[in-house]
C-alpha cells in the first residue's frame, strides 16, 4: 500500500520517473516496479527529496546503474546510492513544501477535469441530437 508522503521511484520500464504520494493516492496498491522512499524528518523533506531526484542531478544519479537489454532496470541498493545535498531543515522545507503543494493541486486538476468530462458525457447521452458531431477543423 503506498503512504502519503511517500516519493516513488519507477524501477522497470521508464527508470527514474519521480511521484509523491498525495492524500488521494495513500492506501492505493502500488506494483513491485516502483521503489518507495520516505524521510520522517519534516513535512517537506519528502517534497525536497522528490524535488532533487527530478532534477539532472539527481535523475542521473538514478538512472547510471541502469541494466536491462529490453526493458531497463534499477534495483534499490543502486537508488540508495544516490547523494542527495544534506541542505539544513529550513531550505529542505522552503524547496519541498511547495512541491507537495504542486503534487496536491495536481489531484485538484485532475478532480475538475475529470469532473468537466463526466458533466460532458452526461450531456451528450441526455439530449437528443446532441450528439450529432460537427467537424470543428
């Protein structure tokens, strides 16, 4: 089960590609190719920690123990090599607290999206004729 908070790492497939576990996604089954780190630090530690590995930094850092002659690979003794800064409490938490709030705000506009589809849909099988098309280009 993932936990809020949690930053993801994808290990198999696309490696390296950085979430953050938002109050929508905790308690979602995650897959065996996703790779789960956490600090407990403070608030933003998780946010600064997900902010570093999307950076060229730390993406490279990540992604030059890949392995896989098809598919590529990453195990989790390589990602626990990376070097992440040891910035002290207060920058970790100005630079990973917005990240968090971006990770949240993502949910937030997919939530309206996907509520203006469903409103879109629901009006195309209620009205008659509706759903005749036009070529718009």
């Amino acid at each position: 089960m993932l936990h809020k908070g949690e930053v993801l790492v994808t290990t198999d497939g696309t490696v390296g590609r950085i979430g953050l576990v938002t109050e929508y996604m905790a308690s979602w089954a995650g897959s065996n190719n996703i790779a789960r780190l956490s600090c407990k630090a403070h608030p933003g530690a998780n946010g600064y920690l997900a902010a570093f590995l999307s950076s060229p930094y730390g993406f490279h850092q990540l992604t030059r123990e890949i392995y896989g002659g098809v598919v590529d690979h990453i195990e989790v003794p390589n990602i626990a090599g990376v070097l992440v800064p040891g910035a002290p409490p207060e920058v970790q938490e100005a630079i990973g607290m917005p990240v968090v709030t971006a990770y949240r705000k993502k949910d937030e506009a997919s939530a309206i999206e996907a509520a203006a589809i469903r409103q879109l849909e629901e009006s195309i099988t209620a009205r008659p004729g509706l759903g005749n098309s036009t070529r718009i280009i």
